[in-house]
C-alpha cells in the first residue's frame, strides 16, 4: 500500500461584505485576545473550517475598499446561517479608516494580492504584497528596505512579466504608495494587465451586505449568532 499524500493547501476563498461605514463594520469584529472574529451571514456559503479567505470590505460612501486575510473559524449552521471568520493583521481598523476617509481617485483600485519584487535603481531588490492596483498607481505592504517620498521604484511580478515604475508618493513602516509612470508605455500595458487580472479572479467573490435588521448602529443587538465555544476554549489556552 503505497503511503498517502499530504492534503494540498486550499486555495483563498475570496468573499466580499459590504458594509454602509467603517464604524458599522466594527460593530462586527470582535477581537478577543489577539484574534478578531466576524461572522460573514450566507446561507450558501461554500467554505469549511480552516479554509483560508481573502475577505475585501467595502464601503456605501466609498470607491476604495479594503483586504483582510483570514480563515473559517467555523460553520453555523442554525436560523442565522453563515460562517465566523478569524481576520488577521494588527491594523484592521485603521484599514477600514483609511478606505472609508481616502478621497475620490481618477482610477478605482481593486484588490491585487499579488507577491512583487520591488527595487530602487541602484540598490537591491525585496519582496513585498501588492495589495491593491489601478491603471495610475497601487499599494504595497511589506515592503522592505528604507523607502521615502519621492524615490523611483520598479515593480516585477515573481512569476515574470513586463517591469512597471513609478513614484512613491507616501511610505510609511513598508506600506508603499505608489503613482505609475504614465508616459512609460511598458508600464501602462503592465499596470492595465494587473487590473484585469484582478477583475477576473474577484468576479467570483462570495458577497454579502450588512443585514437590514441589524441593531448595531442604534444600540439594539447585533443580528449574528453568539461567538463559537471554540473561540474562547482557545483564548483560555493562550493563558
């Protein structure tokens, strides 16, 4: 009997909540210890516990939106049916402030998650996630090295591809902003490839909206189901 193989990893299921502010979708994450869980209300939700997701929350008043990354915490399956989603990263309100105060831009940017090494002429080259795109600029996070206001970057996809520059228009602790050097031909087709590339992979993104008869902007109960025993049986082993 030949020795069975390792499960391969999931692939990120993509979901999308829609929320009318970034104060209404705090009402919704409840953060215990260092975890933050939020319960994504779907009858049909397609996911099973320990699914990994990229969870893209967006805004009534807002273009920009924002990417949490995360995993099914687990499954409810009773009159309020959906799945608790455990998000991870420290700075998920302040994401949620930032894309709900950003003002308008020419271009919307769209979630990108994509890995890209990044370099500024003469100096070596490093890692970073970009994290959202358009055709006149995008974010990066994780970006190493020092960067400041005003520096030349190039941008290359790890799996090949044309090479796009740009701007840094803010830096601050590896998150990049960054404007595309419009008049480089290279990096207009490069820059319109990556948005399209993110149009097709978010298309089929399971979405929700904030339930209607939710309670949690006017002081009344919030329309979710109690958080899962599991999630404070794993905070009291942290102890």
């Amino acid at each position: 009997m030949s020795a069975s193989r390792p499960r391969a990893q999931q692939p990120d299921r993509l979901m999308r909540y829609r929320f009318d502010s970034a104060a209404q979708a705090r009402q919704h994450v409840h953060v215990l210890e260092r975890r933050q869980l939020l319960f994504f209300p779907d009858p049909f939700l397609d996911v099973r516990d320990g699914r990994p997701v990229l969870l893209e929350l967006c805004f009534l008043h807002s273009e920009q939106t924002m990417v949490a990354r995360g995993a099914v915490q687990s499954i409810e399956t009773g009159a309020l049916r959906g799945a608790w989603l455990e998000l991870y990263g420290t700075r998920l309100f302040e994401g949620m402030q930032i894309a709900c105060g950003t003002p308008r831009r020419s271009h919307r940017r769209l979630p990108g998650d994509l890995l890209v090494r990044t370099e500024q002429p003469g100096r070596g080259g490093a890692v970073a996630r970009l994290a959202d795109i358009s055709a006149g600029g995008a974010r990066l996070v994780s970006a190493g090295g020092r960067w400041i206001e005003g520096a030349e970057i190039v941008i290359t996809e790890l799996t090949g591809g044309p090479t796009l520059r740009g701007l840094v228009l803010r830096a601050s602790e590896g998150d990049l902003s960054v404007q595309f050097q419009r008049d480089d031909a290279t990096t207009r087709r490069g820059a319109i490839k990556l948005v399209e590339l993110a149009v097709r992979r978010w298309a089929d993104a399971r979405e929700t909206r904030h339930p209607g008869a939710c309670g949690c902007m006017r002081g009344g109960a919030l329309y979710e189901p109690l958080l899962p025993r599991a999630a404070y049986r794993q905070v009291e082993g942290l102890g």
